[in-house]
C-alpha cells in the first residue's frame, strides 16, 4: 500500500517564505555523476536531462559537492509512478519531485531554500504554483512543504490487486483504475 499526499503552494509564497542563498543553480548533464553520488535515481536524472524541454533540475552545492536537489516538470501530464498521473494547468503550474538533501546537510531547510529558487525562476517565466507529490512516510519532505506554505489537495492511497489498482482519492468517490491506465489526478486550478 502506497500512501501519499499532492500538495499545492503559489510561487509568489514560497518566494516569499525561503531565503535566496547561494550555492543553488539550474543543473545540467554535467551534474549527473554528482547527483547519482549524492543520492538521486539514475533513471530519473537521466529522463529528467532527456526531457530537457520540459525539465529542469535545481542543484544546491557546497565547496564543489551537490547536497542537494530537486526536479522540476513543466507539462499538461506527467506520469508521477505508473499507477498516476497528474494533469498541470499548461503554462501555470510545474512539478516538483525526486527531492533530496544528503543526510549531513539535513535539519538546514534546504530543500525549502531549492524549492524557493525554482519558485523565482519560474515566476519570472508566468508561472503561478507549484505541485508536488510526496510520500506520507517521508516526514522531512512533508516538513519542507509545510515551511514553503503549500497545502494539501488529496492524499492518495494505493492498494496493489493482481494486476488492478485500487486508488482512493479522498476528494471524489472514483477509485478503481485498471493497471494500464494510470490515475488521473488533475489539480483543477481555475
């Protein structure tokens, strides 16, 4: 059983609620090595740097070392794990996910700090909100979120049956997706 929690926050909040350090920049395939080492899924650095057009990856370092990192996605669609979904205003809304901060930076809100920068980034560029997907058993990133003001949409619960997925959705009644087609979950900003 899978349970997580989508949360929302404005850009303009968690602009407003993290300090503009130093050390956090926009990544590239350069940092892939680095990323893998300080903890990130391969295959997820690798999509992310392949789906260029509509992926970024904010990376925090210190003395020359990645601490830190956060993807973010920018598409109507994007399939989170292969039982979700989740549908973004195009040109308003990004994703973020996948991220991490090494356990001997941990306690440092900075993952708050990365997700404050990519705020302004993106803020610059129109957009208004940022979504993320979060594990109810990774109580730091439910901590992160919490300072950066976002708040919960739906917590999301997955059971596996056989080749069915049992998805309930604590906002509406649907609930039962066949494997191959993922849940939806569309964040229906106005």
């Amino acid at each position: 059983m899978a349970r997580i929690v989508v949360f929302s926050a404005e850009l303009t909040v968690i602009a407003a609620t993290t300090r503009a350090t130093g050390g956090i920049r926009w990544g590239g395939p350069a940092d892939r090595d680095a990323l893998v080492a300080a903890g990130a899924g391969p295959a997820m650095v690798d999509s992310a740097f392949r789906e260029s057009a509509i992926a970024r990856v904010a990376v925090a370092e210190e003395d020359g070392r990645v601490i830190g990192q956060n993807v973010y996605l920018a598409a109507g669609a994007l399939r989170v794990y292969p039982w979700l979904t989740v549908e973004l205003a195009q040109g308003r809304e990004v994703l973020a996910m996948g991220g991490l901060v090494v356990p001997e930076h941990r306690g440092r809100h900075l993952l708050a700090d990365i997700k404050g920068f990519a705020a302004r980034a993106f803020l610059d560029q129109g957009y208004v909100r940022m979504v993320s997907v979060v594990e109810t058993r990774n109580t730091a990133s439910l901590r992160a979120h919490a300072r950066i003001g976002a708040v919960a949409l739906a917590t999301l619960t997955r059971i596996r049956l056989g080749r069915l997925d049992l998805v309930r959705d604590d906002r509406s009644t649907r609930h039962l997706q066949i494997a191959t087609r993922p849940y939806v979950f569309s964040t229906r900003l106005p």
